[in-house]
C-alpha cells in the first residue's frame, strides 16, 4: 500500500504534532474542546499506521506556505516542522516541498488530496471540500486526481532539497 498526498495550507494529518492539530482543528467554530479533543485523538491514532511493521510508503507534497504559516505560535511551529524533518528521513516516507519561488502552481486552485493505491485492488483518493471531505473512486477523477500529483511533483524540491528547506524553516522557528 502507498499513499500520496498533496496540501496546499497545513501539514498532512498523518505527519502533524499533537499541539499542531490541536491549533488546527481549534479554528472550527461552533466545536467543544471535547470534540476537538476527540478529533486529536483520532487523528493521532491515525498516525499509528506509519508506525506499524510493514508501515504504507507515504509521500507527501506540501507548498512551501505549510512551512512558514505560524499555526499555534512559535514553539508549536518549531516542534512541528522538526517533527516534519525527523519523519521525512523515515525510509517509508518522502515529503517534498514546492517552493514558494516556484509562484502559482496547479495545487493551489484545488485543494488538499491524498489517493491510496493497493497492491491488489483499485486505487482510491480523498479529497477535503469546503463542505466536507469525498471519497473518490470513479476511474477519471482518479486519473484528473494522479496527472495533477504528477504535475506538483514536476513543481516540488527533489527529496534532499526538500530536508534541506525543511531544516532551513525549522531554524527560523527557534531562533
């Protein structure tokens, strides 16, 4: 099993800190800290997934903006984007980084994706909506869904690069 996803705003769930999703899910109106609380949680056992002993290749391309954007203060920023860092040297994990000087870019009009493909069956995708996230499963959005991955991957820093630029904000949140 692989997984491939694109954000445009936030780091991708499945890489996020405990204090960054909490600071991300805290902008919904109208939610309790209860249900914020369950939210964390789920998404948090979510994770466990890339800790398993055969853990999914993930790979993960963010725009540069999911570096910089001071979600839930500094130090929040700095555990976050070192945790990003430490998990993208994970052999079972890349994440790239399409940089800000790269300018408008196909990822910015569509909004955050991720397709799952498995060895034995279809692939599948899941894409957030204003509304509420969709389940993707009809063969021509999921190739609409796959040219745009390869187009942002064509835009994003090879793997290497990508550290280096992750390492270069990281410093930038704890100075």
């Amino acid at each position: 099993m692989s997984l491939r996803s694109f954000e445009p705003l936030v780091v991708p769930g499945l890489l996020q800190t405990e204090d960054y999703a909490r600071a991300v899910l805290r902008t919904r109106v109208k939610v309790t800290d209860e249900e914020i609380d369950e939210m964390v949680s789920a998404r948090l056992e979510r994770q466990s997934i890339l800790a398993q002993d055969k853990p999914p290749m993930l790979w993960s391309i963010v725009d540069e903006g999911v570096l910089r954007r001071p979600v839930g203060g500094r130090e929040t920023m700095a555990r976050q984007v070192l945790h990003l860092a430490g998990m993208s040297r994970r052999p079972n994990i890349v994440v790239q980084v399409i940089p800000a000087g790269a300018g408008a870019h196909e990822g910015l009009r569509g909004g955050a994706f991720m397709i799952a493909d498995f060895g034995d069956a279809p692939s599948a995708a899941y894409q957030d909506t204003a509304a509420r996230g969709q389940i993707i499963e009809y063969s021509d959005d999921l190739i609409s869904l796959t040219v745009l991955w390869e187009t942002l991957k064509a835009e994003a820093l090879p793997r290497s690069a990508s550290l280096e630029l992750i390492q270069e904000v990281a410093q930038t949140w704890t100075d």
